[in-house]
C-alpha cells in the first residue's frame, strides 16, 4: 500500500524544504513532489534531472479586439472585478491583473468583440534524483495558486508510485493555510508540521493545527530553532500534546542548515555526524513505523 | 439493472480506470443481458469539480451501481443522496471484461 | 477543489438547529458553529457516558481524533455559555446511513446506500461483509 | 492621494513581517505620524503579534455574494452551468436537482445573467475577517483573515485594500509570500515596492521570479537583504548583473533573532537596528522626490 507524508508548517521559511530533503536521504524507495509550486525551493537541494517537462493551463483572461469595440460600455458594467477600462479613445481595454477569466464579458459583448486567451505559464515536471523521483512544478508569476496545479504534481507522484511500485510519497507542502495547502492533504496519511520557535510561527502553528484536526490522519510534529526562543517552544510543545500531536524532536538553530544549502546538500548529507541530523533520522523512525 | 464501471478504454479489453472523475469512458452495463456500451466521460479534462459532473453523468444515465478504484468527497456525497450504490474494486489492473465477469456471476 | 477529509459516522444527527442564549444584558453577538461530530462526541461521551475507547470506535476514527473533536466541542460550547454567543449546528464532515463495507471474502470496498439494496457484496455475493470502521476507506487504496 | 509602499518576498520566512512593522515604526516617528500598516498576507496574518498593546477599534466581517438556486423557480435549462467557467454549479434535470458549490464560486455574477427564470438569489457567504486596530502610535493596523477552510484569498485582499484606500498620506502594505494571484491584488497599484530577501540560494531563487513578476506589472521596487551574513553572495551577484538597487542590507545577529521570535518592534528600542529602517526611508523619500 502507497502512504502518502506532507510536511507542513503554516508560516514561511520554518525550514520546511531543508528538512523534507533532509528525510530524503532515510527514507527508502520514496518519491517526492514539491507541492510549494508557488516558490518551489527542494529542486536547489535535489539537483534532479529532468525526465519530462508538461505545460500546464493555467486560467482564461479575456481580451478585447479595439477594432471591433463600438464602446457600448455593457461589459463594464457586468464585469465585477473591475477589470474593464475604458481608454483614451473612448474603447475599452482589459486590465489582465484584475481578470478572473470568468468570461461573463465574452457572452455579452454584444459585437463579439471579446475573446479569451488561456496562459500556458505553468509547467510541470517528472525528474530523477539521488533519493528518488521528484514531481515539481513552476507556477507562471501572477498565476491563481488555486491547487490544481497541487493535484496535477499528486496525481503524477502517485501513477508513478503505483507503476514502478514505490511505497511511499513524500509531499513538500506549500505555506498557508489555503486552497494549495488543502490540495497537498487530499487523501493522505501522515502529517509532519514543522513549528518555528516565534510568535509568529507559534500563531501560524496553531491556525495550521485547527485546518488539519479535521483530518484523520496521523500528525508528527518537530520543533525547528527552539532555542532561539525557550519560552515559545515550550508554549509549542504544550500545544501540540494537548492535540495529540508526536512530537519527533527539537532542532537548535544551526547555521549548518544554511551552509548546506550554499553547496546544494541537504544536511544529513553535509553534516551526517551531528546532532540535528540525529533528530532527523529520529523523526523518520517514528513517522515510517 | 444498469451500472457503471469506469474504463480506460471504449471497449471490455480495457482496464478499470481508477479515477472515478477524471475517468477515460464510462461502459454502461445491463445486468440482465450482458449487453455494453461506452461513452466517453466529458468530465475528464475540466479543470475542477470533475467529480460532480461525472457524477451528473451517473445519475442522469439512471444507473443503480458504480465500479470504480475511488471516489471524490462531492461525487460520493451525491450518489449517496440518489441512491446510487458505489464499489472500490482493490485491483485496478483489471479488465472490463473480467470486471462484468465476477459482477454478474460469470 | 478535492478536499478529502475522512468522513465520521454519526447515529443520528441533532434534532435541533441551533440554541440562542436569553436574558443577556448585552446584545447577543457572534454565533459558534458546532459541527455534527463533535455535537455527536458530547453526546457520547458525556450524554451517553461511553468511554472514549468505545465512542471512537462507533464514530469510526481514532482515538487521537475523537479526542481533538472532543475537546474543540467543549471548547465551543464553553466559549458559547460565557461570551452569549448563538450555537448553529453545521453540516460537519460526517456521513450517515451510507456506511462503507469491505466483503471479506473478495476485499472489495462498496457502499450500501438504501434499505432495499440486499446486504451482500455486488462483486461476489458474499454474505460475509463487515462495516469498515477505519476511516478514510476510500483513500487507503 | 497617499504614497503605497508594499513590502514583498518571493520566499517565505525572510523577515518581510519583522520588515514591514518597523518600517512602519520608523516612518510613524521619522516620516508622517499619518502611516496606516496593512497586512494582506490574509493566510497568516502576523504583524497583529508585534503590537502588544493594540485596541481592536472595528470589526467587519468579509463576505461574498453566492448565488443559491430557488428549486421551485429552477427549470433545469442548465444555462447557469453554461455559464460558470468554474464548474460551481450541478444541474441533473432528470432528478430536478440543482445546487451551488461556495468552495468554487468566484462571485463573477455570470449565472445571474444566465438564469431567464429569476431562480438564483444571491446570498452573503462569510470567507473572512477585516479588523482595524489602534496600536498607540501612527494611523494603526488593517488586518485582512481569511475564514479557515476558506479558499478565497483575493476578494479578502481586495476588501481590505478597499477600505485603506486614502485612509492615511502613507499606506504600507504587507503582502504575502510568493508570486501567486492574491500577491498580485496586494501589490497592484503600489508606488514603491520593497522586496525582502535572504542571501540563500533559497532566497535567491525565489527572488528572481519574485523580480520577474514585479517587473512584468512595471512597478517600482529595490530589495532589503535581510540576515546578511548568512550564506553566500550569489544574491548580491545577481542585483548588480540586474542592475537592482539595494536599499539596505539587515546583518543577521541571534540577539535580533530572539527578540523578532517575541514579536519585537527592535527599532524602538536599538538605535543602531533603527538606522537601517531610517535608510530605507531616504531612499524611498529620494526616489518619490524623482
């Protein structure tokens, strides 16, 4: 049976990619996606060779063709995100940063004049690593993040999964607490938060944790840079017992973290010995078991 | 009694799709007589709510059962409200063929 | 958007709507929305005084689960008691009556969704079939 | 007509929070007592956590028009679902069932237009929170919180920005991370952007598409490299082939580190923390001088 792990954290910059790649090197017959398609980061750790490169439609932004415009003003009317302005000459022109694509316009424009174009700025990847396959994408700046994208990477990580018999998936979740972090936990079993000993990163846990309870799934929790803060982490820890949440072990902050990045490593590769990459293969034993 | 089961192809040699909403064909099976016929699931490249409108498809075609390899918390909450019997078949490797073969006792 | 949280079993949903506080000098603001489970974790565990070991298992979820459900229905209601607020039953993430089996014979999962549906496997028409009380069936592929 | 100045980052974590409230610390007190902070990172919104002494002064609740479907006036024509590019609406004639999905619904009204049988109302659907709160000193705090389980970032954002308009001479927002649609409504229309970054490969990466889409929506921006010191100058390298200003670069130290995990405005205490917000002010005055 395939089990499926997301690692999460809520808030930003926890130390979530640094630590899903850090399993990698534990973790046997794994594949890997990087659900974080909006500032995908584990491909720097994973330096993987691409396989397959798939475009992937992003949403409809409507255009208006000025020659046949008469200027009637209907669709501006309609249009409720403000995205139909009216120029110089007295046509009108589309502002695609405000378009949702909703193509309201496009039906009513009583010339035709409206079209609709679909952005290919999405792509996608299936990639060989060191530690396995990794399915990763690039979201098109300014794309709706809507989690489709989040599926797609899934759905891919899993045909390969059970084609080439692959036991487990290891999602790198995106931050957050909207529509891709709720794409990365379809269907999954297990659940690694990543909590950052800060006020912030103890706020965005707790926003996280009330997302994921209605979940049932079993949920690990590690604490990175808990020294930078004792008196958070603390607060940290009693929150995740109090929600029955494993905790799989405590991270000093380390400057390690960020020197193996420099040289593409993760950590347990650039600093086996230490005390963190202890805790790592610790938290592996306890979520694989 | 009409089911449906999801496939990968539009005839019996095909293989049980696993995806219920985003399937490749739904082949309508009469129960009674053996008698199959497939039509392709316009669902399968919509961006989202795939589920639903298959589901749509289900339950317009007037079926009483669905054999699939999983099924969406929306499809799955609206089959249960029609009445609609649902079947996770463990292997997904399977054949039509042998699929309408164990479900009518073949 | 697929949003796959594994669904509860509940015996019978509330027979009420929702309940508003009287009397409060104030202006009664804000509502909480109690969600079916945990209305039905109250009602076990401190209505029915099941043990939680006995609650989880007819709610279909793991201990650890219904503890968090339990705990998030006392947590609201107390907020409700003390800050007058209005209690709203919500449509949570549960299911009722259409249960998902697994026949033993042949291991295939099915839902049997009506009454006149005979309780035997549509695949092999065995009559050994049980209730799947772990949740999160249709994932667990 | 006020100055907007948004404070953005490809990557999360980089310190764009701990950024944005001592810049607005540092422009209360240097620049115009009349500065509104806003934060639009309606996931996770935190710079609430850096002001231990604000009073919530309002509370709105942030809501979206959905349509539901009046089943005794519905004909089952399923011109609606025609018309939504969403797929939010199901329409099964056959059984006479027909319904609307909150979850997909963009509130873009087509259906509406659609319906010949007057059988969708729109109702208010709760997606999020707007507070506004006073924090002792300058114009205060507007804070945008998505609904948990809510999908629908952008409306939220655009609700939030909505009301800051003109509130105070400056406005600055806080966006959230990443290049994704609700970074594009926080940033939309601002004057000056400011990018915060680490010198990470991390960092860095996230920074170039972070760069791309800024330069796409041609707006002004320089970029803040915060906990300079830390990893290697292939962030430095990159600016200067770009030919991106540097606004100012904030030395990594663990003494900051613990004081930012309480939620610690530093500058009001630490002179020399101060004098960095106070250069990122001059060269944005500088440049609106232009």
């Amino acid at each position: 049976m395939i089990r499926e792990l997301t690692v999460l954290s809520g808030k930003g910059g926890t130390g979530k990619t640094s630590i899903t790649a850090a399993l990698g090197s534990f973790a046997k017959n794994a594949i890997f996606t990087d659900c974080d398609v909006d500032a995908a980061d584990l491909h720097l750790l994973f330096n993987p060779d691409i396989l397959e490169t798939h475009a992937f439609e992003g949403g409809t932004k409507a255009e208006i063709d000025p020659d046949a415009c008469i200027g009637c003003g209907i669709c501006q009317d309609a249009c409720r995100f403000d995205a139909i302005k009216r120029t110089d000459h007295g046509w009108f022109e589309i502002d695609s940063l405000h378009c949702e694509g909703c193509r309201l316009c496009e039906r009513l424009c009583p010339e035709s004049a409206i079209f609709s174009i679909r952005s290919m700025n999405n792509q996608w990847f299936v990639s060989d690593t060191r530690f396995g396959p990794l399915v990763h994408a690039r979201m098109g700046p300014g794309e709706e993040n809507s989690g489709k994208l989040v599926t797609t990477v899934r759905e891919k990580a899993r045909e390969i999964a059970r084609s080439k018999n692959y036991n487990i998936i290891i999602n790198d979740g995106p931050p957050g607490i909207g529509c891709p972090v709720i794409a990365s936990l379809a269907g999954i079993h297990k659940i690694l938060l990543v909590a950052e000993s800060s006020e912030s990163g103890y706020h965005d846990l707790l926003r996280i944790i009330e997302l994921i309870s209605k979940y049932d799934v079993d949920i690990f929790g590690i604490i990175n840079k808990f020294d930078v803060n004792a008196g958070i982490s603390e607060r940290i820890v009693s929150i995740l017992q109090s929600n029955n949440i494993k905790i799989t072990g405590k991270i000093p902050f380390d400057k390690k973290f960020v020197e193996a990045m420099v040289q593409g490593k993760t950590i347990s590769e650039y600093a086996p010995g230490s005390a963190i990459v202890k805790v790592i293969r610790n938290t592996w034993e306890m979520i694989s078991s | 009694m009409k089911t449906i089961i999801t496939a990968n192809g539009s005839d019996v040699n095909a293989t049980l799709d696993p995806r219920f909403g985003r399937c490749e064909f739904f082949c309508i099976l009469d129960e009674e007589t053996g008698e199959t016929e497939f039509i392709e699931n316009k669902a399968k490249l919509q961006s989202s709510a795939a589920g639903t409108t298959a589901a749509e498809t289900v339950i317009e075609q007037g079926v009483k059962k669905v054999i699939s390899g999983d099924f969406g918390p929306k499809a799955k909450s609206l089959l249960d409200r029609f009445g609609i019997q649902m079947v996770i078949l463990k292997d997904e490797g399977q054949i039509i063929a042998n699929v309408i073969n164990s479900i009518t006792g073949k | 958007m697929p949003r796959r949280k594994s669904p509860r079993k509940i015996v019978a949903p509330p027979v009420f709507k929702g309940y508003k506080p009287f009397g409060s000098s104030k202006v009664c603001d804000g509502e909480v929305e109690l969600l079916y489970e945990e209305y039905e974790a109250i009602k076990l565990a401190d209505y029915d005084l099941m043990p939680h070991h006995e609650a989880c298992h007819l709610m279909g979820i793991s201990r650890a689960t219904f503890a968090r459900i339990y705990e998030s229905a006392r947590r609201k209601i107390a907020s409700a008691f003390v800050e007058a607020k209005t209690i709203k039953t919500v449509y949570g993430n549960v299911y009722f009556d259409e249960n998902w089996f697994r026949c033993n014979d042949c291991e295939n999962a099915f839902t049997i969704p009506n009454p006149r549906i005979k309780r035997i496997c549509p695949v092999c028409r065995s009559q050994s079939i049980q209730l799947m009380n772990s949740t999160g069936s249709t994932n667990n592929k | 007509m006020s100055f907007k100045i948004t404070v953005a980052s490809g990557k999360g974590g980089t310190g764009k929070t701990t950024v944005a409230t001592n810049l607005y610390w540092s422009l209360v007190k240097n620049f115009d007592n009349d500065t509104l902070l806003v934060d639009c990172d309606v996931e996770e919104p935190d710079d609430l956590l850096f002001f231990k002494n604000a009073i919530l002064r309002s509370e709105v609740k942030v809501t979206q028009a959905v349509p539901e479907i009046n089943t005794s006036k519905c004909t089952y024509c399923r011109k609606c679902v025609e018309y939504c590019e969403y797929n939010a609406i199901t329409v099964i004639p056959p059984v006479q069932y027909a319904s609307i999905a909150p979850d997909l619904c963009h509130s873009c009204g087509a259906c509406l237009y659609a319906c010949q049988d007057d059988a969708l109302i729109e109702k208010d659907h709760e997606i999020g929170l707007m507070s506004g709160y006073d924090v002792g000193f300058g114009k205060g705090l507007l804070e945008g919180r998505l609904k948990i389980g809510s999908a629908a970032q952008t409306p939220v954002i655009r609700r939030v920005k909505k009301e800051a308009l003109d509130a105070a001479s400056v406005i600055l927002f806080d966006a959230p991370p990443g290049t994704s649609c609700s970074v594009v409504t926080s940033v939309l229309d601002a004057d000056f952007v400011i990018m915060v970054t680490e010198p990470t490969p991390f960092g860095l990466h996230d920074l170039k598409i972070a760069v791309e889409l800024i330069r796409e929506m041609d707006l002004p921006f320089g970029v803040v490299i915060n906990k300079a010191g830390l990893g290697d100058r292939a962030v430095y390298d990159y600016l200067e082939d770009e030919g991106i200003d540097i606004l100012e670069e904030i030395p990594f130290n663990e003494e900051y580190a613990r004081k930012f995990s309480e939620g610690m405005i530093l500058s009001r205490i630490d002179k020399n923390y101060a004098i960095h917000y106070q250069k990122i002010i001059r060269k944005i005055l500088e440049f609106k001088q232009q």
